[in-house]
C-alpha cells in the first residue's frame, strides 16, 4: 500500500500562516473549516508538526457539528524529535489514537504511541521513514495540516500529491509571522494546477500529481 500526502494550509494574501509566536490565528471562514473537516473525514491520519501543536494546541479530530454528520476520527501524527509534546496536550486526548514520531531514545507520552526514526544533521526526522511507518498502520490517505517548517520539509522533499492551500482575505504583515514557505526557493514540478474555487469569502487553489 502507498501513502497518498495531502497538504492543506490556509494563508493570508501576504503568505503568512499564523502570528509570531505562540498565538493562534483564524483564516479560514465557516466554508472552508467545513471543508476541512470534511477533508480530515475522509483521510486516514492527520500529522502536524510539534510546533503547531506548541502554538495552537489543536486537537485533530472531525467536528461533526461542521459536516452534519458523524465521522470517524483518523490517527493523530506528531512529528517531535525531542519530545516536547506537553503532557496535557489535546492531541494526546482519548477521542482518536496518536502517535509520536521522535529521534529520542526512550520517553513517553501517554496514551500515544512512540515511533523512533532517524534524524537529519538539523535533527529533523527522516520523512520516508515516516511515511513508511504510517504504511505499516495502514494509512492509506495522510493529511498534512502544518505549520510552516514542516510544509517546507514536505515540499522541499517533493512528499506531496496534492496541495490545497485556501488564501484568505487578510494581510498579517508583522515581522517573524510563520510564513507558508521559507527556504531555498523550490519550483512545484510534478503538480498540476485545477481550477481555482471561491471558498466564502477566500480562494481555494489546488494542484494534484497526475
Ligand atoms: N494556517 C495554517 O493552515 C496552519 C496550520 C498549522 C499550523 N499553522 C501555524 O504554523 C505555526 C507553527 O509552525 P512551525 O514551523 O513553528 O511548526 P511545525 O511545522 O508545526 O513543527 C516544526 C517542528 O516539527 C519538528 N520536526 C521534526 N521533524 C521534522 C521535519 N522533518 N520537518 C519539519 N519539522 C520537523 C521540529 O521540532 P523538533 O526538532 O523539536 O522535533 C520542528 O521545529 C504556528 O503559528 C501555527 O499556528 C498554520
């Protein structure tokens, strides 16, 4: 089985994806966090990065009072290399199984599930080993949700099927604001734009591998 990456993320016109340090930020409108939701509905296992588990402390589940229906919630994925996932962290709560990827030797987080891999010379996990460890638990779909670092990581390393990224009529603008990208400027080969959608009161813009 192979695991097919989806990457979301909202961001302002100005390309930033959430405020400077730990405060969250809301982009999307009513449509598209329905949209979203439908979306985690439909995938098998959402990953963030423990960045944005330290900044938003989301808690990945589906809220079925945004699709109008009830909805299995997928496996929660965190990449932390070393551990700092908060103990009384939401994505550690009993609603869905998570688990952890880390670098680290030993260390737990209950209830979820620990993996190690390998780590780059900057300490980031090595993602194959990442994506081959979600194969092993039969993820089939994998949603990408964030934050910054690691939709460059997923990017940079050309991970990903299909890119959705909603714009929203906001401008941030305030110096150190994640941004959507940072990094050696990369070219998206391989994907393929479709046709732009209106989103309330966004854009959605879309590219999949053919
Ligand atoms: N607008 C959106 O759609 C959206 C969605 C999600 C988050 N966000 C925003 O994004 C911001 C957080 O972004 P962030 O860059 O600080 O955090 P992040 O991407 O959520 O997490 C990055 C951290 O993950 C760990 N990591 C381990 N292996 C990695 C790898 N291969 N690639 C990338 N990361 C790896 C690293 O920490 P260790 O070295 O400790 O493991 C790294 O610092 C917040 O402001 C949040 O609100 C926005």
């Amino acid at each position: 089985m192979a695991v097919r990456v989806h990457l979301n993320f909202a961001m302002s016109l100005d390309g930033c994806i959430g405020l400077p340090g730990p405060r969250p930020l809301q982009l999307s409108g009513p449509e598209d966090l329905k949209r979203v939701h439908e979306l985690r509905a439909s995938c098998d296992a959402i990953l963030v990065g423990v960045g944005t588990v330290l900044a938003d402390d989301p808690k990945l589940t589906v809220k079925t009072e945004l699709i109008g229906r009830r909805a299995k919630n997928p496996l929660r994925v965190v990449l932390d290399a070393s551990l700092r996932t908060p103990a009384g962290s939401k994505v550690l709560s009993p609603d869905a199984p998570t688990v952890v990827f880390t670098g680290r030797k030993g260390g737990a987080l209950p209830p979820a599930e620990i993996v190690r891999v390998a780590a780059d010379e900057h300490g980031f996990l090595d993602l194959n080993a990442v994506i081959a460890g979600l194969d092993k638990r039969r993820v089939g779909a994998l949603l990408v949700e964030g934050g910054a670092t690691t939709i460059a990581s997923f990017l940079r390393e050309r991970l990903v099927d299909e890119l959705t990224v909603f714009v929203a009529p906001m401008l941030v603008g305030l110096p150190g604001a994640p941004r959507a990208f940072t990094g050696e400027p990369i070219a998206l080969d391989g994907l393929k734009l479709g046709e732009p959608r209106r989103v309330g009161t966004g854009v959605l813009l879309r590219w999949t591998r053919p």
